[in-house]
C-alpha cells in the first residue's frame, strides 16, 4: 500500500469515473497512472502547469504548498477539543 495526496480537483475526476465506470477507486487510479506512464515511455510529455505566486513574504514565502498545508491543518486539530498534535 501507498499513501497519495491528490489534488481535490484530480480526486473528484478519479471519483467521478469510477462511478461512471463501476470500477474501484484503486483501480481507476492504477489504470491511470499505466496510461501515463506508457505516455512517457512513448515519448508524449505532458505541457507543464503554470506556477502562480501566492503574493506571501518573508519565511511564509519559501515554504512549499504542502508543508504549509500540513501546519494549518495541525493548528486546526490543535484547536479541537481534545485535540494535540
């Protein structure tokens, strides 16, 4: 097993096909990435998505989405009741 973090966007997209389809989540998923990596042995590249400042300063501005991501989401169960991370 493997653990991924999806964008919400690409999820939903898996999520909505394996309904379409009737297939598993994790196979959708599996067929997926198959596809993409036949894609790369075959030579097709995908075009580069496009990197957009978030107009953050100082320590905030060097630190990656994820990370970020993850420091909010502690803050936030810290606060919950019972809550510690």
């Amino acid at each position: 097993r493997t653990t991924l973090t999806l964008d919400d966007d690409l999820a939903r997209s898996l999520r909505d096909e394996a309904q379409r389809t009737g297939q598993s989540f994790r196979d959708i998923v599996n067929a997926s990435l198959r596809r993409g990596m036949r894609r790369e042995s075959t030579g097709f590249e995908l075009p580069e998505p496009p990197i957009h400042s978030l107009g953050l300063s100082g320590e905030a501005a060097s630190i990656s989405a994820n990370k970020l991501n993850d420091l909010l989401e502690n803050e936030h169960l810290a606060r919950l009741p019972g809550g510690s991370v």
